[in-house]
C-alpha cells in the first residue's frame, strides 16, 4: 500500500528579543517566513513553497490534504522517545498557525532516527556525515533569517529566489536522508 508522504521544513524570522538560550524554544517568536512541502505517492510527485503572507492555516491543511504521513527533521512538537525533546518546525507552527500536525498527522521525525545511529548534529551536519552533497552549501537557518529581512528591506527578488531555492534543497534532502538512513545499519 501506497502512502502519500510529506516532507516538510520552514524558514523563519525571529521577531522577538534575543535574550538567551532559549531563542529556540521560544516559538511564539519565529514568524514563519516559508513552508516548502514535497508531497510524494508513487509516481506522483509535487513541491510547493507557501511565502509571506500566502502562509495560512487553510493553505498549509490544503497543500497537506490527503497527505498521511508528515516526515521532518527535528519537526516534532510532541517529545520523542529517544531523549524526550521537542523539535521546531511544528511548534512554530503550531504558535503561528494554530494546528499541532503531529496530532493532525502521522509523523516521522528523522532527528530521533538519525539518534540511534548514532549521527548527531543539524541537518546539514548529518548529511555530511553520511557523504550527502548539497548544492547551496554553507547556508543554515540564521543565513535563511538575513536573507529574508533583507529581502523585506530592498524587494530584491534574487534574495528571495536564493532562500526558496535554500527551502526547497532542505525539503529534498529529507527524502535523501531518509534512504540514507534506510541502507544504514
């Protein structure tokens, strides 16, 4: 049986006051800048980026519809049952938009898979170690943060091209980590 699977991440800007360690568990400050969503059913395969203000609730549950299983790295809002962490995509979401996927959707979480084998580290940290190759290297969140406000700043459509061009990479990669982890003992 087939499943309609996908792979989602999210950009963000922080909006709030940088004050501590807990920039990252201070969800209600990310502003979602971009959701780039894959969504995969056998030969069936579709991408598309929500931007700006085209990011809503209604037009995150209909690029989701029919899908049944949500797959993120480090996305979780619920603990997992490795380290009981929490992740960032699906907070965020859930502060800005309002729906906690993980309860709307079946979700795989690579981070705590990536865990017991043992590969630690970021996205782009693991892909490393498991010899994936990006084409847009040397960009992480932060970069996807500045890219964004300068955009805001001067409408620089080539700033914007750069970051859904970065979005769009990080959702593929979900899709190659995931075999990776597949053919890893």
């Amino acid at each position: 049986m087939r499943v309609r699977t996908a792979y989602l991440d999210i950009e963000t800007t922080y909006v709030g006051a940088f004050t501590d360690s807990r920039l990252f568990q201070d969800f209600a400050n990310h502003k979602i800048t971009v959701v780039g969503i894959r969504v995969m059913d056998g030969d069936h395969d579709v991408f598309v980026q929500l931007v700006g203000g085209d990011v809503t609730l209604a037009n995150l549950m209909a690029a989701l519809e029919g899908v049944q299983l949500v797959v993120t790295y480090n996305g979780r809002s619920l603990p997992d049952k490795v380290k009981g962490y929490i992740g960032f995509d699906f907070p965020v979401i859930a502060a800005g938009l309002g729906v906690v996927l993980d309860k709307e959707f079946k979700h795989r979480d690579l981070c705590p898979e990536c865990w017991k084998k043992r590969l630690y580290g970021g996205l782009k940290r693991v892909e490393q170690d498991l010899g994936l190759k990006r084409q847009l290297p040397g960009k992480d969140g932060k970069w996807a943060d500045e890219t964004w406000r300068q955009y805001q700043q001067n409408n620089d459509r080539r700033l914007l091209d750069e970051l859904l061009a970065y979005n769009k990479e990080d959702v593929f990669m979900l899709r190659a980590l995931e075999l990776a982890l597949a053919n890893r003992p």
